[in-house]
C-alpha cells in the first residue's frame, strides 16, 4: 500500500502566493483585527504566516464569525451541500463591505 505524499500545504505554490503590490511587511491591522459573531469573511491566505491557516480548498471562500477559540476565529464555512466550520487566525481573514 503507497502512502501519501506531501502535507496540509501541497501544490499551494501558486495558490497562496501574494500579489506583486501586496507583498513586503505585513500590517499589523491583520493581526489585532476584531471580528464580531454572525460578520462575513472571506478567506485570504496570508503566505508568510503558517500558523492558523486553513486548507487549501477554501482559500477564496467567503464564510461567517461563528465563535473564538483561542486567538484564532472559527468560521463556517459552506462546502459544496455540507457546512463545516474551521479555525482561521485573523491574518488569513478579510472583512466584507457590505
């Protein structure tokens, strides 16, 4: 039996990268953002920060703040019929203006 190549981050080379005008020094607006329950999300990855990333598959998603746990933000997210929620760090998230 093979085993599985690879981990949570395979073939996330392109997919992850920053645009050309947004790469450099990060804000620290990202990181001290506060989110409320029941605000929508969408799911940016912020590629120089690994911790609390999501997976691949939801990059670009747009989602809503269920709950905290921790520093990082839980958020549902709608996955083809099925909703699932998932654990964001606030750098991987931007706020939709409605």
């Amino acid at each position: 039996m093979a085993t599985r190549v690879g981990g949570n981050r395979r073939k996330t080379r392109h997919i992850f990268q920053n645009n050309v005008r947004e790469k450099g020094k990060i804000s620290i607006r990202r990181y001290l953002q506060t989110l409320e329950n029941g605000e929508r999300v969408v799911l940016k990855a912020q590629p120089a920060v690994q911790g609390g990333l999501y997976f691949r598959r939801f990059h670009g998603k747009s989602g809503i703040v269920k709950g905290t746990q921790g520093k990082c933000y839980k958020v549902e997210v709608k996955d083809h019929s099925a909703t699932k929620i998932i654990v964001v760090h606030p750098v991987h998230l931007k706020k939709v203006v409605a």
